[in-house]
C-alpha cells in the first residue's frame, strides 16, 4: 500500500505548523556550543564549550520558554532568516532542508527514537563542557573542527 510521503518532503519551511517546525529539532546541541568570530576573517569557530543553560547530559536547554531573556547568544530560528540558518551547522535539519537537502540519516523522525542522534555521535553529548566551568580566557583552547 502507498503510503504519503512525510510532511518534511511535501512543505516548506515556511509553511509547515509549529509542532511539525519543532520536530525537526534532533537535540544535537550543536547550536548551543559558544562559537569564536576571527576579527580579521570573520571566520567563525565554534567550541566544545555550552552555552550555561544547556544540560550537556540530555543535550537539551534547561529553560527554552525563557531563553532569550536569560541568554544573549541565543537566537529565535524561523524560515525567513537566512542569515541564522546558514549559521547553523550543517548537519542540522533546519539548515539541511533549508538548502533542499533531507533530514540525515539519525533523525529521530526518521529512526522514531529520540536517542538516536546521541547513539550516532551526532550530538554534543560526551564532549561538550558548560561555560559555567570554562573561563572566557580560555576559550580559544577549546576550539573544536565540528
Ligand atoms: S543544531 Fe539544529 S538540530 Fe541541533 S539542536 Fe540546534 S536547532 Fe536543533
Ligand atoms: S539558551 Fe538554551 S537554546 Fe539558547 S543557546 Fe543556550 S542552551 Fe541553547
């Protein structure tokens, strides 16, 4: 029997509900890592160090309704801003299906198990620090290639 495709691969970004736009969410974290700009290059580096308000165990904010009061680095994602969603890393499913690609092969929408992403390698958990322990002098050291 044919079954309909998924709403990921028939709507936009732009036209898909609130419930459908969160779920394309992993939990990676990798948005919450702390990232370094080069002053001359404006490269951006990001590192193995969390944002204080992530739990680097279940890779997931601890106070999401409230974070843009509690956190300046924090951003609201929505379809039209394309400057944020290219600054997104690119295993990230808003930036994966902004750029006309699918969802990765981890996705908890895909594997119907939200471990998954953690069980690949694919989130920040084991490796990620939060700022709370790390002194802003010492972030360069903490400069990661993810
Ligand atoms: S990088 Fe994308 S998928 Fe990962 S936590 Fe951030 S918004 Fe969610
Ligand atoms: S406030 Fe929450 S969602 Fe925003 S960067 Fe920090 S942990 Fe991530």
């Amino acid at each position: 029997m044919k079954t309909n495709p998924p709403f990921w691969e028939t709507k936009s970004l732009a036209t898909m509900t609130q419930s459908e736009w969160e779920s394309l969410c992993d939990g990676c974290g990798r948005c919450c890592l702390v990232k370094l700009q080069d002053e001359d290059t404006d490269e951006i580096f990001a590192t193995n160090v969390a944002c204080r308000l992530l739990d680097i165990d279940t890779c997931r904010c601890r106070d999401y309704d409230n974070r843009m009061n509690k956190v300046a680095m924090c951003m609201v994602l929505e379809p039209e801003k394309k400057d944020l969603l290219r600054l997104l890393p690119d295993s990230c499913a808003y930036r994966r299906l902004d750029e006309g690609k699918g969802l990765p092969s981890w996705h908890p929408l895909l594997t119907a198990n939200s471990a998954s992403v953690h069980l690949s390698g694919n989130s920040v958990k084991g490796y990620a620090q939060s700022e709370e322990y790390i002194h802003p002098d010492q972030l360069p050291e903490h400069v990661i290639n993810k």
